[in-house]
C-alpha cells in the first residue's frame, strides 16, 4: 500500500500552498465518486421500485421496495438459463485455459528452452488478436467438426483464445519461485513432470487462482464469441441473451432493464468482493515486467 | 531464469527435446498446435478467402484477386469505420488513460481520504460486461426518464443536452466515453503498480529540491513509468480495435453508419450482408494495422518489458 513517497506537501504542512492540492484532490474525488458510483446507485434504486413509483419520480429514493421487477425479467429473459450457461463457460473455459497453460508457463520459466522467446512472442499474439477478425475461419472450423452452437465448441474457443494471458500471468508467477527449491529435486534425481507436479505447480496456486479468477471474468463479459458461434437461446450467455432488454417491450418502464442488469452482474460482484484485493493488486503487471 | 538441469543442454532443440520429452510435448508441442489451429491458421484462411467471393454458404468460392480491395478503396463505409476507429482512440487516449494516472497519482500521494476506496469504485466496471455498461447508459441517457439530462437542466445546462446516440455528429463520441468509464480502472491499477516500484528515493530527492505536485509529475513520475504507459497504450489500441460491444447493443452502427468502427463492419459485412470475402478483406486491413501497430510498440518501445 501507499507509504506516502510521493508526499511533496509534507516539507510545507500547514501552509496554504499545501492545503491547495489536498482540496483539489479531494473536489476531484468526490466528483469521480459521483461520476463511476452515481450510475450504479442509480440502477439499483430504480430496479427495486414498482412501475408507479418509478413513473412518479424517476430519480426518487425508492419509498417502498418491491423484488416484483426482479420477478418479472427473471422469467421474462429466462435469466435461469442464461445464468447457468454463463457459469458453465466461465468455469470450464478458464479451466481449459489454465490447464493449457500450465506447462508451458512452467517450460517458458524455468527451463532453457531453445528459441522460447519466438515461442512466448508467438503466445502472446493471440493476446492481440482482435477476435472479429478469424470469426469466419473459426466458425467454418466449428461448423466442419459440428461445434456450431454447442457448448462444448463455445468452451474449446474460450478455453484456447485465454491460454496466451493465462501463460502470460503464471510464467510471471512462477519466476518469482526461488531456484533453490527445485534444484534441490533435481540433484534428489527428479524428473521434469516431477519438479513441475510436486515441486512448482504446488507452488504456484495462488497464480493459479489470481489466473482462474480473471478468466472467469473475461468469459462472463464475453459478447462476440456468443453472439456469431450459437443459435439457440437455450445455448446463450447472460451477455448475449440480455441484448432483449433493448427493446421498447423492456423500455418502457426502466425497473425491469434495471433489474436485469443487477441480475447480471451479481455472480461478478460476488466474486469481486471475495477476490478484489488480488485481482487488482497489480498481478497484471507484475506478469508482464516478469 | 536457467534451471540446474539446463546445464546439460546442448542448445540444439533436438538435444533439449530429448532430456526434457514431458515439457517439450506439453509445454511446447501441444500450445503450439493449439496456436496453428485455433490462431495461425485462422488468420491464414482469413487472408486466403479475402481473394474469393462467397456467401458463406455456397460449396464454392468464387475467386475474384484483389477486386474486394478494390472495392474497399471505394467503399464510403469503410472509410467512416477507419476514422471512427481513429476518433475512438484518440478519446481512449485521452480520457480514461490519463485520468487513470492522475488518480493513481492522486491516490499514491495520500491527496485524498479513503483512497482505497475511490480505487475499488473505479475499477469495478473493469468487471462489467460492455453490454451490461451500454444498457445503463441507454437508461441514464435516455431523452425522457434518463438522469443526465435532468441533471444538466437542473444545473442550467440544458443548451448541451443531445440525443446521445442518435445525433450522427456526436453518437460515435457518446459510445467512446461510455467505453472510458468501463476502462480507466485498468490504467488506473497498472499506474498504481507502477509508482509503486519508482524508488523512494527519487520522490525524495525531488521534494528535498521542493517541487510541487506538478513537477512532481512532469519529471519524476511520467518519465518512470514510461515502461508502464508503453504497455497502456498498446493495451488501448487494441482495445479500441476491438471495439465491438457496445456498438451491437446501442447503435448497430446508426445513424447512416456513422458509428461504424472497422471491428463491426467486418461482423456486419460477412454476417449479415453475407460477403464472407470482402468481410475477410476487412480483417486483413484490420491485422496489418494490429500487426504495424504491435511491430512498432514491441521493437522499440516494448524492448526489454515481455524479456523472457
């Protein structure tokens, strides 16, 4: 955390020229606050007020509560569904994605592997790809082996266009693990698969979380994967099937949209709350200094 | 980082792969094939069929050469995309960019009271889905029961107040900033980070010398974090070359295509104009500029930060 390094005011305290820039920092806070909170503040209000209250103050703080718009656009979207496709990518896609990863982070960081860097550099463009731009080989491709619109084929294409980052993170992670640990092994005459299996993937769980979690996250915001590769509505993600909500059926009363849009989110806030401290924590771009 | 068993390595791939079979199978062999079929070789079919005409549909394609570059020479459409998709970064740059450093600055240099918090508010849309982000702007910008208008009435403002998505002046603009609010906290962390490995030191020596906040900035922390900016604005280009999300869920691309950015058009293009090939064209233009754009940031400003 903040050790204060940056402090410039401290040599002046009590000055005005010092009391300047702490009151403009803290205008500009609470303007940012209003900014990135007041959006949210605002759709959680709205989603707990029945048609009438809503009509009648639009901006009103809600004067009785009612779940009835959660109800509503619950069996509406059939958010039942879309929920459990949504975990059902996220889950399985990151974990192939990890999985994918693994050993390959653990060669490109622990091993000589002669020309890794062409490797990683080659990993790592499928980080920069924009995806619109191989949607029609990918769909040919899933189309031949009779992916289209299964769940599987949406998993398989999650799973594979996250390995590059998951690579990226857990490579970072486990050049922090000191050698020491497993040349030891090595001189007890271990072989690679055990250093890896008994020694460094051990080791290397919390990146493995910090990895799993962030994945998670990316499959539950993911749109166009969803939109091109699947048919059916009984195959949609949360992102895909809420698109519905901009209609002038879901319009018309804003509680409802609003509703759903909490619905939505829910599953990521949970997680955020538990996870917050090392998803943001900078692992990003520790991964990347290496 | 060599491990003790490389010592025996010969440097030869052959050699390597012949101590170490389990890595080179699986941390090798098996990623790469991964890469060619699900990567490499989709961007080679992407480049192939942008010389074939084809519905999608029909058993064969039509080859036609270079005429679906030809076309886009002359398409009106794809030059509104490429400046959109110009238009759109430079308000990637400027907004959430630089107001993720200035509160990462702000936040480090203990300028404000619960600074932790600020930076869990600001991150949390990272989390959000676009979809999720554009359907709540639909809300607070809507022309009747919307929250911005009113706010901007009641403050007096209400010369400013536009149909946020439908005026074809501005709608591409209103798309990128919604597309800011969901990104700043991503440079936010990565600045946090950042000024978190400046040395001590050097923030001291500045103070001792008496520089305030704004010199403070200029020469001591911008110039640190180059490395950091690097990768940020790399991280924003492309991420603006996939603009996509917000797109399908607000405009579709109207008015008159005037919010159309290149990552669309190809949808567009090859998924409902059913021209898979001229939708191919499109991406190639779309992965040379990616590619110039990564070749340049890797070779020289990049040099040294993906070292493995």
């Amino acid at each position: 955390m903040s050790d204060g390094t940056l402090n410039a005011s401290a040599m002046r305290r009590g000055s005005f020229a010092s009391v300047l820039p702490k009151l403009a920092a803290t205008l500009l806070m609470l303007v940012l606050a209003a900014v990135w909170l007041g959006p949210l503040l605002l759709i959680v209000m709205t989603s707990i007020k029945s048609n009438a209250e809503f009509l009648a103050g639009p901006f009103a703080l809600p004067r009785s509560p009612t779940i009835q718009p959660y109800i509503d656009v619950w069996f509406g979207l059939g958010f039942g569904t879309l929920l459990r496709n949504s975990l059902i990518y996220a889950t399985a896609g990151s974990a192939l994605a990890v999985t994918l990863a693994l050993v390959p982070a653990f060669a490109l960081s622990r091993l000589n592997v002669p020309g890794r860097k062409w490797i990683f550099g080659l990993l790592l463009t499928g980080l920069m790809l924009p995806q619109q731009t191989v949607l029609i080989p990918l769909y040919d491709t899933l189309r031949t082996f009779h992916l289209l619109d299964t769940k599987i084929g949406l998993i398989i294409v999650h799973g594979v266009y996250g390995m590059p980052l998951q690579v990226l993170i857990l490579r970072g992670f486990m050049t922090t693990i000191p050698p020491e640990i497993e040349k030891a092994a090595y001189v007890e005459g271990a072989t690679d698969f055990q250093v890896f299996w008994k020694v460094i993937l051990p080791l290397s769980v919390p990146g493995i979380l910090v990895g799993y979690t962030l994945n998670f996250i990316a499959i539950w915001k993911e749109f166009v994967f969803g939109l091109v590769f699947l048919n059916s509505e009984e195959n949609f993600p949360v992102t895909v099937g809420m698109l519905k909500l901009n209609s002038d059926r879901y319009l018309a009363v804003f509680n409802l949209p609003a509703a759903g849009l909490v619905i939505s989110q829910l599953p990521i806030v949970i997680l955020f709350i538990l996870t917050y401290r090392q998803i943001s924590g900078g692992n990003l771009s520790g991964a990347v200094k290496g | 980082m060599a491990s003790s068993a490389s010592r025996f390595d010969d440097g030869t791939f052959v050699g390597f792969a012949r101590r170490h079979a389990f890595v080179t199978v699986f941390g090798v062999a098996v990623p790469l094939l991964v890469f060619a079929c699900f990567i490499g070789y989709p961007i080679v079919y992407t480049i192939y069929l942008s010389f074939f005409e084809w519905n999608g549909m029909a058993p064969q394609k039509k080859f036609v050469g270079l005429a679906n570059y030809a076309y886009l020479l002359h398409d009106k459409y794809f030059y509104i995309a490429l400046v959109n998709n110009a238009k759109w970064l430079v308000v990637s740059l400027v907004f959430p960019v630089s107001l993720g450093f200035l509160i990462a600055y702000v936040m480090k240099a203990r300028l404000v009271f619960a600074p932790s918090l600020l930076r869990t508010i600001v991150f949390f849309p990272v989390t959000m889905s676009l979809i999720a982000v554009g359907l709540m702007f639909l809300l607070i910008l809507n022309p009747v029961f919307g929250a911005f208008d009113t706010l901007l009435r009641s403050v007096g403002l209400g010369f400013l107040v536009h149909e946020w998505f439908g005026d074809y002046r501005i709608a591409l603009y209103t798309l990128a900033v919604i597309s800011g609010w969901a990104f700043t906290g991503m440079p936010m962390i990565f600045y946090f980070a950042g000024l978190g490995d400046v040395p001590k030191e050097t923030f001291d020596a500045a103070r001792i010398e008496g520089a305030g906040h704004w010199r403070m900035i200029r020469s001591v922390a911008l110039p640190q974090l180059r490395p950091v900016t690097a990768i940020i604005v790399m991280l924003t280009l492309f991420e603006s070359l996939r603009a996509f999300d917000l797109i399908a869920v607000l405009t579709k691309g109207a008015p008159f295509g005037m919010t159309n950015v290149l990552g669309y058009l190809v949808y567009m293009e090859s998924f409902w104009n059913s021209r898979f090939g001229y939708g191919a064209a499109l991406s190639v233009v779309i992965l040379v500029i990616a590619g110039s754009l990564a070749a340049v940031l890797l070779g020289k400003v990049l040099k040294g930060a993906f070292d493995v």
